[in-house]
C-alpha cells in the first residue's frame, strides 16, 4: 500500500465499532498515522535484512578490504539505530556516498554479492537496490507528514507540530537532493579535468575548486555548438566564472549528451579558445529571434561568437543560462565595489586622518612557473579598504597607489598592508602582509611630518613593500 494507491482509512483498524465511532476525517488521519509506521517498520526490516544477507556473507568472504566494507556500508548499524529518530545528521552523511558505494560494488560485488542475492527475502533485487533505500525513504517522509496534516483539523494538539515536522522534512530532503547535485557536479568537473587538455593558459586551472570570487565553481551546462560559418564542431562547457569552448580530438563512437561525462569515455578534448569570462560577455539573439536557424551572439571584450545549436530547442537553455551566471557574476562584483565604497565614503569623523601612499614592493614570493607574479595591494583599516591596480609580470610592482583612512581610535586602529596574487580561476593567492599600529605612526612621524617607510612582509619567505606614511590629527581631538 502507498499514499497514493488507496484511502487507508479501512486499511488499518479491523474492529468496524471503532471505525465507526470515529468522524471521516479522523479514520483517513489515523489510516495515514498507520501507513507511516507501516513503511517505517518495513524500512528497518529492510536495513536488518541487508546486514544479515550481504554484510556479513561480504565481510566473512574475505574479498573486500575493511575500508571497502566500511565505504559500502557506511553508517549502516547507525541508521538502523537512529532511524526511529530520523537524525538529519547520519542521514544526509549516509547519502552523500551513494555514487562511490554504487562504484565500488561495480567493481567488487559479483562474486559475493550476486551469489548471496538470491536469498528468498531479498525478492530478486541485488545489493544496489537495497543501499539505495535510505535517500528514497527520506524523500517519503514529507508525503508521509503532509498527508496527516491534511487529515488534522487546525485545532488539533498536533497540528503545530506536523507544520514542524513537514518543514523539517522537505529541508531534509533539499539538503540531500543539493549534496547529490554537487556529488554530481564534482564528479563531471574531475571529468573535465581528466578529458580537457588546456594548453596555453598561464594559470594552472583546476576546475573542481573554488572560483575567484564566486565560491565552488559549478558546471551549469554543456554540449555541442556550431561556429556558424565554418560550421566547425565545438563542444562547449559553461561554468559559473567562464565559457569554455573545446574541440575533441577523438570523435565520440556513440551519441548522447550521457556519453560525455561516461567514465568509459576515452575521448579527448583541446581547448579551442581561451576561456571567456561572464563577467566580460553579452549573449544576444540574432536580429529576428523567430528564425527557425538556431543562432545566437556571444560578445567578449573586442571579439564576437557566432554559434548555432544542433536543433532550435536547444538555444534559449544556453542564452538564459549564459544571461543568468553572467548577471550573477557581475553583481557579485558590484556588491563587493559598493561595500569597499560604502566602508570608505563614511562621513569623516574620528580625531584624524592617516595618508598612506603604497610606493612599490621588492623580491615578491613567485606564483608562476616563469618566476613572476601578478601582484596587487590590498590597504585595511578595520572596515575601510582601498584596492591597488594589478601590476602583470613581475615580483617587483611599482603602485604609487594612494589612499586616505579616518582615525577613530589613536591606540586601537591598525594599518594592515595585504599583497595578493591576481588570479582568474581560483582565489587570489596570497603574497605577504605586514601591520602598523596608528600608535606606533604617531609615535615615529610625531614633529617629523610625512616620511617613507620600508616594512617586512609577514608569512611568506620573502618581500617588502614600501610606504609613504602622513598621520594629521585634529587638533580639537587630538590627545594630550
């Protein structure tokens, strides 16, 4: 029986006198109270069964190692013992090793599991069917929760507590169904990694990390395009960051969009262009969108794309997906801007002033393998921040960079000078900082007036950075 199949209000009570004392609306919300313990016990049945008809014939065999049983059947003992509870915790840890379990079984399972399957309790289904009962029982539960709570009147003493209930379950659910999608998505990026030769970039870029800015990067689609002239072959991968074109340099032996990311695919790729940014591109679609020809516009910077899909279905899911991760990068940005802006467009206030002009820094710690770095300066004082221009190529920028900070506090505000690494595809390696107590500026410039300053930078091997120090105190403020 399942929530769907039948009204369970004659499903769960043989005694008729007690069916019929009750109102319609309570026999249906105690049959749904009924069925929910029902599959719950079936649930567990199923859990014991799998311990006492594959774990233990596995283990006994001797074929897998502990850590291979371990990965099998992780948490396995925990789930049957906490189920009753439905710990979020052990559940959603339990489902984010389905792919690997299903993998390792692949591998592993048929000289014991298939042997040991044919157990007349296990119905015909193999081991695989079986593990992936805990995700499928999770996604139940909100059904389960909200078929009661249709059946239970607002006055009810446990209607408040269903509401919970059923929130808490479909969170469950989502946090579960969003660790499948960045198992998935972690899994097509070590793909890439591992089918993508990209000669000719500068940075080493590994696409299953994080971003620049936008935290993981996530593969948000992918497939076959055309350049519209030639007609040439491309396969293009669309990240959050950036728009990746590649051509294969073996041509697959069998259709699909499924074959691209098939761990039996020996299929190689080159990248065909340099990757393109979202945050440099607009994609248009052609002067007459009703056009049957499936063509749209991808212009970057001082360079156009002219692409067409295989079929006319297939272009607005790269048009909106290409708009909606370039908007998303672009704001990201711009709400970083405003902050900065915001920390130092505050009305002047404090007991002071401190003028810092960033001169250059010497002998930078090397990001590249030719020996250089693309360094910039990132200048703080609590939340007031200025940013540096990125000088390319070298491990010896000069920045002449000025800015400006209010004082508020003589003995508490700290100067703190950060050097980073310009990166595109990962997060700005780090190049050394140094700090300078406000206190200890006062104390140095006191009658001397603005004077220049060479500071070692912290936590890296080597590197210094030059600065130009000017501290003006109010005099109405300012501390005996």
């Amino acid at each position: 029986m399942t929530t769907s199949d039948s009204d369970p209000s004659q499903q769960w009570c043989t005694d008729l006198s007690t069916l019929d004392s009750m109102s319609p609306q309570e026999r249906k919300r105690q049959g749904y109270i009924h069925e929910l313990i029902e599959t719950e016990e079936k649930y567990i049945e199923d859990l014991q069964l799998v311990l006492e008809v594959f774990h233990k014939p596995m283990s006994e065999s001797g074929r897998l190692t502990e850590a291979e049983m371990s990965m099998i059947f992780v948490n396995w003992k925990e789930l049957i013992q906490c189920n009753s509870k439905m710990l979020k915790y052990v559940s959603v840890q339990y489902i984010m090793h389905d792919v690997c379990i299903v993998r390792a079984l692949k591998t592993r399972k048929k000289t014991v599991s298939t042997k040991i399957a044919t157990d007349y309790r296990c119905k015909g289904m193999p081991l695989s069917s079986f593990l992936l009962k805990p995700m499928q029982r999770i996604t139940r539960y909100p059904l389960h929760i909200k078929n009661i709570l249709e059946s239970t009147p607002e006055s009810h003493v446990d209607y408040v507590q269903l509401l919970d209930a059923l929130e808490k379950a479909e969170l469950l659910c989502s946090q579960v169904n969003e660790g499948v999608r960045e198992k998935e998505n972690s899994e097509r990026l070590e793909w890439i990694q591992s089918h993508v030769q990209c000669e000719g970039i500068t940075e080493n870029l590994t696409f299953n990390s994080l971003t620049n800015c936008l935290g993981p990067r996530k593969l948000l689609h992918s497939g076959k395009v055309f350049k519209t002239k030639s007609n040439k072959e491309l396969y293009a991968f669309l990240f959050n960051d950036f728009l990746l074109f590649t051509q294969a340099v073996r041509q697959f032996t069998s259709s699909g969009m499924d074959k691209l990311f098939s761990p039996k695919s020996n299929t190689q790729y080159k990248m065909y262009k340099q990757p393109v940014f979202l945050n440099e591109v607009l994609v248009k679609l052609p002067s007459d969108p009703s056009s049957d020809e499936p063509v749209f516009h991808i212009s970057h910077i001082d360079r156009v794309y002219t692409l067409k899909t295989e079929n006319i279905n297939e272009r607005p899911a790269w048009v909106q997906k290409i708009k909606a991760a370039s908007e998303a990068f672009i704001e990201t940005e711009k709400k970083k801007r405003e902050k900065a802006y915001q920390s130092r467009s505050m009305k002047a206030s404090g007991i002071g002033r401190l003028l810092v002009t960033i001169l250059e820094a010497t002998e930078l710690k090397s990001s590249k393998p030719n020996g250089k770095s693309n360094p910039y300066c990132e200048v703080t004082m609590g939340s007031q921040c200025y940013t540096s221009r990125t000088i390319n190529d070298t491990v010896n920028p000069k920045w002449s960079f000025n800015c400006q900070f209010h004082i508020k506090d003589l003995y508490q505000d700290v100067l703190c000078i950060t050097i980073f690494e310009r990166e595109q595809f990962s997060p700005d390696d780090f190049l050394g900082r140094t700090e300078v107590p406000v206190a200890t500026i006062k104390k140095e410039l006191e009658n001397k007036g603005p004077s220049t300053r060479r500071l070692l930078l912290h936590e890296v091997p080597t590197g210094e950075v030059w600065v130009r120090l000017d501290l003006q105190l109010f005099d109405h403020k300012a501390p005996k």
